[in-house]
C-alpha cells in the first residue's frame, strides 16, 4: 500500500511575537507526533510562523516583521525540526524576500531537513493582502508514497491551479490557509470541488480562532470530507491511502466518472477560448496510470 499518514495542525500565532510563535509550533509538532508516531507529514496554516494578529487589529508589519531570504535562521529551524521529529514539514507559508520582491511561500522539507520545494502563492487575496504573485506550480514527490502538489488559501478559488497540479501528478494537494472570514464556507465547498474534479486529496488547514475561523478540511479524492474541525485548536490525522487516487482515475469516482480518461479520448475535438485557443494535453502520466491501475513510479520533483 501507498499510505500517507497526515497531521494537519489547526493553530494559531503568539500575535507580533515571531519568536514565541515558533516555540508554540515547534511544541505542537513535537506532541503532534508524540500522538501519531506514524505520521510522514505535519502541516500548519498559512504564514503562522509570521506571527499575525487579530484580522481587524491593525498590524502594518504584518508583510515585513518575519520576511527573509529562503534559505534562513528560520528556514534552518524548520529543517532541524524536520531532522529532529523525522517527518516531512509543510508548516504553513512563509514571507520570502527575493530581488526586492515579498513572495507568500510554502516550502516543503524533508525529514534530511532539505527544502525540497519552494512555491510562491500565485493568487495574493487582493486588495488585503500586498505580496507579488508567484509565476509556477510546484509539486514534490515524497519517495515510495506519491506526489504532493502545493497550494495557498485563495489558490483554491481558481480550478485551474488543482487541475495543473493534477495534471503534473499531484495525488494530494496540500493547502495551508488564513481565512479570517465567512467565506469560509464556500472555500470548503472549493475543496470539495477541486478534490472530486481532480481525483486528489486536499488538506486545507486554515488558522484556528481568533486569527481565523477554523473548520480546517481534510477531503478524498471522490470530494467527500473526511474529517473537519471546528473553530479552535486542533489536529487532524488522516491516513491517506494513495493507491485510491489510482483506483478512482482508473474506475471512476464512484465507479462512474472518469473525466482524465474522458479529456484523453476528446483530445484535439474542443479548443478553448479562454486559453487562446489551447487544447487539451493529456497528462504524461495519463496513459500508464488509466490503462494500468498498478503504482506508477515517480521522479523528481516537478515545478
């Protein structure tokens, strides 16, 4: 089996204080895998490790108080933690300074501490939130289990972002969020869509009250929730049974639906305007993956 064992961490900030926060994470890392010695992947919200305040507290170092170069002192905290508790780290995003540019970054280490992926959030939530936009889709893969694809909060708004991570091979899409608002609701109902359209998984851990409003998500490739929380601090642990994204793009989702095998067989009839007239390209995993529902093997890291 191709098992990935998930502990979404639905947290919050020490608010302003950037050093109190990480000692809070790191400590509820070390207990999220004290709970869940199997779990290969702990992931945290969006920019938690930034220290933000209270949605309507002002805060004008909100985008400047943690921003660095990737890699950092706190780049190199998060490897150490990674070595230390032996599990691959998405802890949330990060603000990355570049050639005089803020990115909202995620970045994925490895449990060897290596930053395996960096990816910048392509959709900032305009007009709040000032970062520069990133410019590609990143996915990683963790050896022997699956690939990953990275997204970040508004990310899952636009379906073109899960589907070019689907289509790159993404089985899981892992989506650290910040949502401070009642649209909370229809980011769920994202989730869910995104999962069901894309044969994935999606884990989108939001920030907990009261620097966001919970009710974090973890959601099958068939687009049903597995589990969901409420608006306070939690975990979600999930097992992630890989081998099940293979076996609902090969049969279909609920043994009915298979839209990759569908897009393959109508390549070339459809173009589409909105893309300038671009057609439909199957996914290089495409062939093997739908007329073989065996484990694929993977490559490096695509982006």
């Amino acid at each position: 089996m191709r098992v990935l064992s998930i502990a979404a961490v639905q947290t919050k900030s020490v608010p302003h204080d950037v050093e109190a926060t990480w000692a809070r994470f790191a400590a509820q890392a070390e207990t999220a895998k004290q709970m869940g010695p199997e779990v290969d992947v702990i992931v945290a919200p969006e920019l938690l490790l930034s220290a933000p305040g209270e949605f309507l507290v002002p805060d004008p170092d909100a985008e400047t108080r943690s921003a660095a170069p990737i890699p950092s002192q706190l780049t190199n905290r998060i490897s150490a933690l990674a070595r230390r508790l032996n599990v691959w780290l998405v802890p949330g995003s990060l603000l990355e300074t570049d050639d005089g540019n803020t990115y909202n970054t995620a970045i994925a280490v490895s449990p060897e501490g290596e930053i395996v992926a960096r990816y910048r959030k392509l959709f900032p939530w305009r007009p709040f939130e000032q970062t520069t936009p990133g410019g590609s889709f990143v996915t990683f893969d963790i050896p022997g289990r699956g690939r990953v694809g990275l997204a970040i909060c508004f990310d899952g708004s636009f379906p073109e972002v899960s589907r070019q991570l689907a289509w790159l091979g993404a089985e899981v899409i892992i989506q650290p969020t910040l949502t401070t608002t009642r649209d909370r609701a229809m980011e769920i109902v994202m989730s869910q869509a995104n999962a069901f359209a894309n044969q994935v998984y999606v884990v989108n851990v939001n920030g907990a009250d009261p620097i966001a409003v919970g009710e974090s998500v973890i959601v099958d490739p068939e687009g049903t929730i597995m589990q969901q929380a409420r608006g306070g601090e939690e975990i979600l642990y999930a097992v992630l049974d890989l081998d099940r994204v293979t076996q609902v793009r090969r049969y279909g989702t609920h043994g009915i639906n298979r839209p990759w095998a569908q897009l393959q067989d109508q390549q070339g009839i459809l173009s589409y305007p909105m893309y300038g007239g671009a057609q439909f390209q199957p996914p290089a995993w495409s062939n093997e993956e739908l007329d073989d529902p065996r484990p694929r093997p993977f490559s490096s890291a695509v982006s």
